[in-house]
C-alpha cells in the first residue's frame, strides 16, 4: 500500500514537472511514513528539501532555456540526471552513492539521509571493513572521496578522525572514515573508492575505471586523473 | 551487479580442491589468526578451518593487550566471534603448539598450517641491573592489568616510590604511563583485572617519566594515545622545550610522515601549554628526550632492588634513507625511581621444527610462505606452512595491519593452490578437525570449544555487572576452565 501511494505522488510530481510548472504539496496530505528511523518519507523532510523542490524547478527550466541556446548535449545530459537524482531525494529521502571496489567494480547503491556510508556499504553486501563499528577507534573503513568538490562539501573531520586517518593505509588528500560521512542531499552522487588492501600501494591507483555517473556528476576533473593524488606516509 | 556477484560465487567453489575439503589449522586467535581465517573461509568457500589458541580464552592481544581503558577498540572481538561461529570454523582454546600438539603433528593432520601466534618475549636492552627486583617488561605490566593468566603474579610493588620510569615512548609505554596516572576511579568501570585496580588504588607513583633514546621528532606513539594521555585530568605535563628543537634532517622526516608531524605539533603544544611548576600533590608525567639508559642502579637500603637509572645524553646521526639514529655524546644523569617498565619491543619465541631468524625474532618467509632456512634461499618453501601477523612481519602496527597482512598471506595460499605447489599434500584428505581432537583427548587435554568460551563470557558479564564493569575477568587457567566446563 505504501509503494503504491509512493508511485501515485511519483507519477503526480512527474506529470507536474514535465509541464513546467510546480507542484505543491500540501504538508497534510502526505504524512511522514516511519519505514525505518531514517528520512523515508516525502515532505516532511529535512528543511532543505524544500530548497530542492525549488531547485528542480530552476533545472527545469534551466534545461529548457540551455535547449533552445543549443548548449552542448553533455551538458544537457549532467543537468538531466541531476534533476532525475534530486527528485529521488525529495521522494524518497535518499541519495545515490556509488562505492568503487578494490577490483575497481563499480556499486551504485541508494543510501536513506542520515546513515553513514560505513552502515551503507554493510546494508548492501558491500566489502568495507568497520573493526571498532563506528566508533572511532579504527581505520579500516577508509575511504577515497573521488571527487575534489565532493570532498570540500563534507565538513571537516575532527582530531579524533584525523587521528585515525593518521594510520589508514593509502592516504590521500580525499581520504575520510567511512563511518564519519553521513548520507545528506549535498553528497548526492557521491563516488567513494575502497583502498585496495595493499601496504605499499601506487599512486596509480586500484584500478579506477571512470563510469558515465562519475564523470557527469563532477564538475572538476577527480584529483586521480590528474595524478596529483599524494601518497601520506605514516 | 547481481550477475557480476553470482560469477564471483562460482569462481570460488571452482577454486576449492577436489572432493575433500580444505582443511586449515591456525595457531593462534589474535587478529593475525582470525582475519586470516575469515579471509580463507571466504576465499575458498569448500575450507574447513580450526583456530587453536594456547589460552581457554580467544582474541590474543585484543583481550589481553589493548588496555582496559580503550573499549571500542574492542569492538573487532564481535566481527571475529561471527567468524567462529561459522559452521565450517571451530575455535579450540587450551591448546598449545608444543605441549599439546606438534607442529609435525599438524602438519600431517591439516593440508595447510597457518602461524599467527605472535610475540610472547622482549627485546632485551641488555645493560647492567636488568635483573634486578622492580624491572619489569612493559608486556608483562599490561598482562598483569588485563588479567592474562601468566600476568597475575607479576605482584608489582607500587608501593615503595612514587616514581616510576618507563624507557620507550610507543603506544604501549603511553598505555602503561597512562594506567599508573588515571584517576583509579575511572578505571574502576573498565574491564581492568580486579588486583591491578586494588594496586593501583595502594599505588603510590606520582611522577612518571617516559625516555626515548631519540627527539620528539621520532616518538613512536601515535596522536590518539598521545592526545589521551596528555588530556588526563588534573595532570602535570613536563617537555623541555630545548628538546623541540628541530633540525633540518628532522623536517625531512616530518615531510615525508603525516604521523610524525602531528605527534610533533601535539608535543609542542603540551610543552607551552600548562603551568610551568606542577602544584603540590599533583601527578606528573615527563617526556624526556635523547637519553639511553646506560644501567640499572641498585639500592644501597634494599639489595637486589632497583633504585634508578644511569642514563646517558643522545645526539641523532643520520643514516641514510631519512632515518635518525641515537648516539652516545658520553654525558651521563641519573634518574631515580623505585620501579622501571620496558616498553622497548615484543619478540616472538620459536618452536621445535620451526625455521626462525633470531636476529629478526620471526619465521623467516616470503609473503607469508614459510622459507626452510634462513639462508635467504627464496625457492626452498616448507610445503603447506604459512605465517602471518607479529610472527611474519616482528611486533610493530595497529590491529588494522593483519588485516592486510591477512590478505597477503592467503594471496599466498591461494596462488600455491591454484597453481598445484600444494597437490601432494591437498591430493589426499586429511583428518582435520576430528583427529586434532582424538589426539588431544588421548592426551587429556581439556579443549576448550566456542561455545565454553561462551560461558566464560557470560560469566565474565555477569560478575562485571555487579561491580559496574563490562566484565569481570576469570584470570586463572583454573577458575577459566572451571567455568568453560561447567553446565
């Protein structure tokens, strides 16, 4: 019954956008659905939501005005699938993440607002080790940001993750704990690398193999391209 | 993603040998042992593994070495009791390689054997009074607090002095420093043995000095603990700050060290930070720097008792490659304390039919391959006997290391497997789990299965319940398989 009436305020956002225009919905109407205590509901949600319903309006019609200039089609392209990624996180209250394996295997996956990307990865089967659970006592859920701009979003970590960071194996300058990046509506599209598990690893890196959702959501080139990635010894 | 997955599980069970399972027998339950044997379990899904340990209880250093007062480091102990309690993996506590079983033996009882039973000795500083009454091994000092049956009767005296020195400036001379200094009633609610807090709480020791032979620049601490120890309540912090002092060799090695460079900015930090003089009935704690002990000084009231250490000034030499070592200038001080604690390095022990390099204090191996000799010789592998953790690699790095250490040791396993090095032993099935155990009950051992840990667990639970601990430890091999016996 819930999917259902999820689909049926989908499909109504849908046909209001595709027409232009916004649609409002009333606060009363849908009520917040307590699936698990992470935000799985639609608009009684986070205060920036609302700036999100805002802002698909804006990328609507800024996808419109960009049509009629003839902007170039990849451009056009990242601006849709932004839009079609921040109507999952007004809907459902979720952000897409893509975690990078050691393998270099790409895992897109949907993360509920408010989980850490450590808790994430286990929900989904996803090999990144967690030994202290979270609690800042270890290293073992290092992960590489691959995206510069996404890394600056993210608030800096405390001297306790630092400290941590300290003794992770393959640091660089994007390098976080996985327990301490908390899934929100800014990190929607987030590409996260796991180290390979490699004492002397290269800066070349565990095979990065550059995917159509990474490459359209950043709007810098990711610092691995580059070659700039340093390699902080301990 | 769901195809990509179920190609992986199919490769597994394809890499598995032939119609008898994989049986793998670890020595060992420290996080060597157990991420190895989670590492196997996963890699070759047809693999039997059994972890032995010369304890009734699991966990090497995670139970008997991270100190009381570091709970969530101890979280990993619940990702590795899954791994025991996986149905192809059987945890036997109580066994010692040697007394209980040989090494030959299980060889002939496992296709392949892995060593991960760490480092039980010391490094020696190997100076005059070394033996003397009231010199202690740092390891023998957290065995003693975190209730390791062969810690219990170290009955450390801290009682007669109020200074204690302790020569090492790593994590564990930092854990030491800070056990002797906490407020006891703070670590009244730790898992801290019952006989160490009733010392602790008689403990007369006030001052406590850490000596490295090297600068700041080199301590081996790591920020966390060095950040804990400095944020001690109520406790008086001394750097000389003539001792920060840095050289351009020593801003080469900050460079190059992320590590370095922090613990050097914390050191800077506490030296200007705190008031100059300690007040009175304060707890003091000292970093002092660029000294090497040079012999330990006896009691002239109390014979066969230490009273101090001759301590000689250092100047760093560099020696190529960045690194810094410490020599003599032939200046000397003494520092006078009624008890010393070395905190200067592990060192592993061998057994009967084991290669072991003396001077490095491990197995000599290549990427975990146990070599038969120490000639260096790389082709002459001893079939089917690996290593991993302290034993391979010598008593340095985190927890987190055997996870990668782990990874390369049955990177090991698995190319010899795959590549057929291993086919004259995997050819034919081998007893395992069944005959370990019908040697051991010949032998009358009394085996200590999981699920007996289990009950000293929650036993363990139970008594810290009615003192507001996490747990109670059990610290006699008596009282442990009592407890693991009973019903």
């Amino acid at each position: 019954m819930l999917i259902s009436r999820l689909c049926r305020v989908g499909f109504r956002v849908a046909k209001e956008l595709s027409r232009g225009g916004y649609a409002y919905m009333s606060r009363s109407r849908y009520k917040q659905r307590h699936c698990s205590h992470y935000q799985w509901s639609t608009l009684e949600l986070l205060p920036e939501t609302r700036a999100f319903q805002g802002s698909i309006f804006q990328k609507h019609h800024g996808f419109s005005t960009l049509a009629s200039d003839g902007a170039s089609a990849g451009a056009m392209k990242r601006k849709e699938r932004k839009f079609f990624l921040n109507k999952n996180i007004v809907l459902f209250g979720r952000i897409s993440v893509t975690f990078v394996s050691k393998d270099g295997e790409e895992i897109p996956i949907q993360v509920p607002i408010g989980m850490s990307m450590l808790e994430a990865a286990h929900e989904n089967v996803i090999e990144l080790e967690g030994a202290c659970e979270g609690s800042l006592a270890c290293s073992t859920c290092h992960v590489r940001v691959m995206d510069m701009e996404y890394y600056n979003k993210l608030e800096d970590p405390v001297d306790e993750e630092n400290d941590m960071l300290d003794l992770a194996f393959g640091l660089t300058e994007t390098s976080r704990l996985g327990c301490q990046i908390v899934a929100s509506p800014e990190l929607d599209g987030i590409c996260l690398a796991i180290p390979a598990a490699s004492r002397n690893f290269s800066v070349d890196g565990p095979g990065y193999s550059p995917s159509f959702q990474c490459l359209f959501l950043s709007e810098t080139a990711p610092a691995i391209a580059d070659g700039t990635m340093k390699e902080f010894g301990g | 993603m769901a195809i990509f997955r179920a190609r992986r599980v199919l490769w597994r069970s394809f890499s598995t040998i032939s119609s008898h399972p994989l049986r793998v027998c670890i020595v060992g339950s420290g996080p060597a042992g157990f991420y190895t044997a989670e590492k196997i379990l996963k890699t070759h899904q047809g693999s039997q593994v059994d972890i032995i340990d010369r304890l009734p209880t699991p966990y090497g250093l995670v139970r008997s070495g991270v100190a009381p007062d570091h709970p969530e480091t101890k979280n990993v102990i619940n990702q590795f009791s899954r791994v025991a309690q996986n149905g192809r993996c059987s945890f036997f506590g109580n066994v010692a390689l040697g007394s209980s079983i040989s090494l030959v033996e299980l060889q002939e009882l496992y296709h392949v054997v892995v060593l991960a039973y760490g480092a039980e000795s010391d490094r020696v500083v190997g100076i005059p009074g070394e033996d003397l009454k009231g010199v202690h091994s740092a390891r023998e000092f957290v065995w003693w607090y975190n209730g390791h049956p062969d810690g219990r009767n170290l009955d450390p005296d801290l009682k007669n002095t109020d200074t204690a020195v302790i020569l090492g400036q790593g994590n564990v001379a930092l854990d030491v420093a800070r056990i002797l200094l906490r407020p006891t009633s703070e670590l009244a609610i730790t898992d801290i043995a019952s006989h160490a807090l009733t010392a602790l709480e008689q403990s007369s020791i006030r001052k406590v000095y850490l000596v490295g032979r090297r600068g700041p620049v080199q301590a081996a601490c790591t920020a966390k603990e060095l950040r804990e120890v400095l944020g001690i309540k109520d406790l008086y912090i001394h750097i000389k700050e003539t001792d920060l002092k840095i050289t351009p060799a020593d801003e080469e090695e900050m460079k190059n060290s992320r590590i370095h460079r922090r613990i050097y900015e914390l050191l800077s930090k506490a030296a200007t930070a705190g008031p100059s003089q300690p007040s009175s009935g304060q707890r003091e704690l000292h970093f002092v720097f660029f000294r090497q002990p040079d012999r330990f000084l006896e009691s002239y009231d109390k014979k066969g008792y230490v009273s101090g250490v001759h301590l000689e000034k250092t100047g760093l030499k560099g020696i190529g490659s960045g690194k810094q070592i410490a020599i003599g200038t032939g200046q000397f001080e003494n520092l006078s304390c009624g008890i010393v604690l070395k905190s200067i390095g592990y060192k592993s022990v061998p057994v009967d039919d084991l290669p072991f390099d003396n001077q490095k204090g491990v197995v000599p191996n290549v990427k975990g391959r146990v070599l038969s000799d120490n000639s260096g010789d790389p082709t002459s592998f001893e079939n089917g006997l690996y290593v991993c953790g302290w034993l391979k690699r010598g008593p340095t790095g985190i927890i987190a290391t055997n996870l990668y250490c782990a990874e390369e040791t049955v990177a090991s396993l698995s190319e010899d497997l795959e590549l057929g090095v291993l086919a004259s032993t995997t050819r034919l099935p081998k007893l395992g789990r069944d005959g370990l155990l019908q040697i051991l009950d010949n032998r009358n051992v009394r085996v200590v299965p999981f699920s007996a840990w289990e009950r000293i667990d929650k036993e363990e639970k139970r008594l810290g319940s009615l003192r507001n601990k996490p747990r109670e430890k059990l610290t006699s091999r008596e009282e442990l398989l009592k407890v693991a016996g009973s019903e």
